[in-house]
C-alpha cells in the first residue's frame, strides 16, 4: 500500500492543480496541430499516467505507441547510461510525434531519446514533461516544449513516478525523504 499517511511523504502538487494543468497542456497542442494527427510516444513507465489524463483531453486525431528506456531502478541518482529497454512498435517516420516524459532532470534521457527518434525522420519531434527540474540540467540546450509544471531540486514520487517501483499510484505529486540508513 502506498503509505502517504507517512511523515516521508510531503504533497508538492496536489491532484487538482494537476487535472487542471494537464487540460491547459492538451488545449495548447490541440490548437499547435489544429486539423492535424499528433502521435504520442509515451515514456515508459513514469509517464503513463500522464499520459493517460493528456490523451483524453487532446481534440485531435491521436495515436498512440510506448517506448522503455533503463531508469533509476532502485537508486536516486542517474547512471547517465540510458538504455532502451522496449522500441516503438511501429515507424513514425513523417508523424507529428510528441514525446511524453514524466519529469525532465539531467535531460540525459531526453537527449538519448530525440538522438535516437529524430534519425527515424518524424515530421516534428516535440516534448511534452509533466515536471521539469530546470536546475539539474546537465545537457543546456534540452528544454520540454509542453512543461506542465517546474519543480525545485527534489525527490518526487506519485502520479506515475516511482521509486524502486512504489508510490506510483498517489494521487499527487509528493516529495519523498527517505530515513537515513
Ligand atoms: P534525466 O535523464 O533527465 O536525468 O532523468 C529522467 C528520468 O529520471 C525520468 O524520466 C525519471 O524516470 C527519472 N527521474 C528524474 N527525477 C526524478 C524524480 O524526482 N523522481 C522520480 N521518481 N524519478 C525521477
């Protein structure tokens, strides 16, 4: 059970203000691609709740594909290795494609990521990131253009985002401290 009751567990966005930025986020890329089809990529696994809340707020034609790359695992801190663990199931060679990233932090990920897709020629490439830690970037020039919110330099769990595979089901954006050891 995901133990929020907890003093570990400190709520930095909570469900509603997210709800509502997520709409804000899908009427922005419905108006971008207006009488277009956009093609999600969705970035497994933190993603898949916001993605699953954008999808159904985008009033366009949408498809949809997922792709896995290696995260944190159990640790805190990035390897700076990315590795992809599941490919898109199909091209996307000429789409409209707007990656879905949980949070941007290093931008490592991210910097893999368009490397790898852009050789595929998509017709766009865009970045949609539920949460964004400006401050860690380590990669300058890679920014989200669909930003649902900025966030300080914290650990956070909840709405899709885990550590070590909990906590992805709260319902709001928490900041999570561990004890120390
Ligand atoms: P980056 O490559 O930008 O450093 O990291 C991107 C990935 O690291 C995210 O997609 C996410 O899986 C993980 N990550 C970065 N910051 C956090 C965080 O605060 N909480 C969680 N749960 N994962 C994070």
């Amino acid at each position: 059970m995901a133990d929020k009751g907890r003093t570990h567990l400190k709520t930095l966005i909570r469900r509603s203000a997210i709800q509502k930025r997520v709409r804000e986020v899908a009427q922005q890329i419905t108006k971008d691609f207006k009488g277009e089809r956009v093609h999600l990529v969705g970035v497994l696994k933190g993603a898949c709740i916001f993605l699953s809340d954008l999808i159904r707020e985008i009033d366009l034609e949408v498809s949809l594909d997922f792709i896995a790359v290696s995260s944190y695992g159990k640790d805190k801190q990035s390897s700076g290795q990315v590795r992809v663990l599941k490919d898109l199931d199909s091209s996307i060679e000429g789409l409209n494609v707007i990656l879905v990233e949980d949070i941007l932090d290093t931008g490592l990920t991210l910097s893999y990521l368009q490397r790898i897709l852009l050789q595929r020629r998509p017709r766009v490439l865009k970045v949609a990131a539920l949460l964004d830690k400006p401050s860690r970037r380590l990669i300058k020039d890679i920014r989200g253009d669909y930003i649902g919110f900025p966030i300080p330099n914290e650990f956070v769990v909840g709405y899709g985002l885990d550590y070590a595979e909990r906590y992805r089901n709260l319902k709001d954006v928490c900041i999570l401290s561990l004890p120390p050891e």
